[in-house]
C-alpha cells in the first residue's frame, strides 16, 4: 500500500501567475484533505472532500483558491493570481471513512513565490 | 473555537535521556482525539500516538508516552531513551467531529550527542 504523494514537491514561481498541485491519496481512502504550513507554525486546514465532494472550505481558502477531486480519487489544488504570502507547504493528507480521525500525510508541496 | 498551545518553542536533550513536550488544548466537546505528530526536518509528517478523550489509561507506543488530563486539558509527551533520529518538530494535534485536525505550533526537538 503506497503512501499518500503529492506533486510537485518544490515549486517556485513569480507573484501573479497561477500554480497547481496534485495529490494522490492512500486508495480506497475516501476522504481528502489540504493543510496549508507556513514557516514555523503548525499547518492549518484549508478543505476536505468526501469522494469527490467537498464539504468544507476554510476562510483561509480565499477566491483566489480552489480545489477539486474529479472523480474521488487525486485531487489538485490551485491557486490563481499568486501572491507572496501564499508561500507555504501545502500538505495533503487522506483517510478512510470509519477512521476519519487517522490522517496520513502527504510529504507537502513547498511553494516559493517571488 | 477550539485551540492546541504549545508554550514550548525548542527543547533539547542528551541522548538517551527522557524529555517531556507539554500541550494544553481548549475544547467544549466531551468526545475527540489527542495525537503527537512528528515532522523530520524535510520529512512528511508521521503519527507518534494517539489518545482517545473517552479512555482513561494514556497511550504508550515503545519509547513514547503520553500524560493525558482531561479535566486539566493537558496532554504531554514523554519520550525515553531519547534517540538522535527523534530529532524533529512535534505538534500536538486535536480532533472532533468537525472532521479537521488542529495543530499546535509545534516544539523544535534538539537531540544532544
């Protein structure tokens, strides 16, 4: 059983243009979710999907944000119109509906914007 | 709102000695979880323990043990016979029925040779 992955692993891009991220979770794992990791700190939820709906969203997760998970199975995550304070590690996790609270994590995509 | 604090931004300790990492948390709900995450540096992060509010007895895994009071809303770690490869950052975590995980701001662990 392979872990969850996520792609990119580092990715830097100048403000103002669009980036996105795929995860691909613990299969049969149902739920889905994004955690954003900021220098320092403890990463903060941003948005779950159970299959392919997703059934919260943060306040952090601004318009300029958005993700999907098509078909239940990967999702990405995209972030329009960068800006500087987006930079972070954005961390996938996933896990199996009966055992919601057993998240495994993702190693994390680290976003530099410059 | 639910809230996890770690007061402890960096600990160190020799190898093979025992150090204990606090967390206190808030919460109204009578039913959810406590767990230790471990985040090598560069590394994706991994569950150390976990406790469940419901069970009295605190969880032990190997080297690693936790000090659960409920009625204080504090949760520590022990680790024992501590190893260089326990270096990392350590967050204190919360779970409930809002199907999110809350994290503290971690504690920087520093393992002395």
């Amino acid at each position: 059983d392979t872990g969850v992955s996520q792609d990119p692993r580092h990715k830097i891009t100048k403000r103002g243009q669009n980036v996105t991220f795929r995860c691909d979770p613990i299969s049969e794992h149902n739920r889905l979710y994004w955690y954003r990791q900021t220098l320092g700190q403890g990463p903060e939820f941003l948005t779950y999907f159970q299959n392919e709906a997703q059934l919260e969203k943060s306040r952090l997760l601004s318009d300029r944000f958005s993700a999907e998970r098509p078909k239940g199975s990967f999702s990405t995550l995209e972030i329009q119109r960068t800006e500087q304070g987006d930079s972070a590690m954005y961390l996938c996790a996933s896990s199996l509906g009966r055992r919601v609270y057993e998240q495994y994590f993702g190693p994390g995509t680290r976003l530099t914007v410059t | 709102a639910q809230t996890v604090t770690q007061s402890q931004p960096e600990m160190s300790v020799q190898e093979a000695e025992t150090v204990t990492l606090s967390c206190t948390y808030d919460t109204s709900e009578s039913d959810y979880y406590l767990f230790w995450y471990k985040q090598p540096p560069s590394r994706q992060m991994i569950l150390v323990i976990r406790q469940e509010a419901y069970k009295q007895q605190n969880a032990t895994e190997n080297r690693f043990s936790v000090n659960f009071q409920k009625a204080a809303k504090s949760f520590s770690l022990k680790i024992s016979d501590s190893q260089l490869g326990d270096a990392a950052m350590y967050f204190c975590a919360y779970f409930a029925r809002d199907d999110k995980i809350i994290f503290g701001k971690g504690t920087r662990l520093h393992i002395l040779p």
